[in-house]
C-alpha cells in the first residue's frame, strides 16, 4: 500500500484529497471558499486551476 496513492484517484498535490471533492462538493452547492476552508492544503489557486483545465477540457471534447 502506497500512502501517498489514493485507489489511483488525481489529487490535488501535496495532498491526499481527491480532486473529485472538489466537484462533488460544488455539485452540492458548497462554494468555492468553502471548499478550500473544508479541505485544508488545498489553495484557492489550485481549485481555479483544476475547474480552468475541466473547462479547457469540455470545449477541447466540444470541438472534436
């Protein structure tokens, strides 16, 4: 068993929360701020940048 895995899920780095939190979270209608406050060593920044490359990502998929 690997600590700094988790069952191969992405996570935000420096961390072991699963970047999916984050969407499951927002899903539920927990705003951004509070999900950073929720998941301590999870910056601002890195949760802007996660949700700019999903949105990156859907147009990309969009576009093919």
């Amino acid at each position: 068993m690997d600590p700094q895995r988790v069952s191969g899920a992405w996570v935000f780095r420096g961390t072991r929360i699963p970047v999916a939190a984050l969407f499951e979270n927002l899903e539920d209608g927990v705003s951004l701020a509070e999900f950073v406050e929720l998941f301590p060593g999870v910056s601002l920044e890195q949760s802007r940048l996660v949700l700019e490359h999903a949105a990156r990502s859907t147009a990309a998929a969009a576009l093919a």
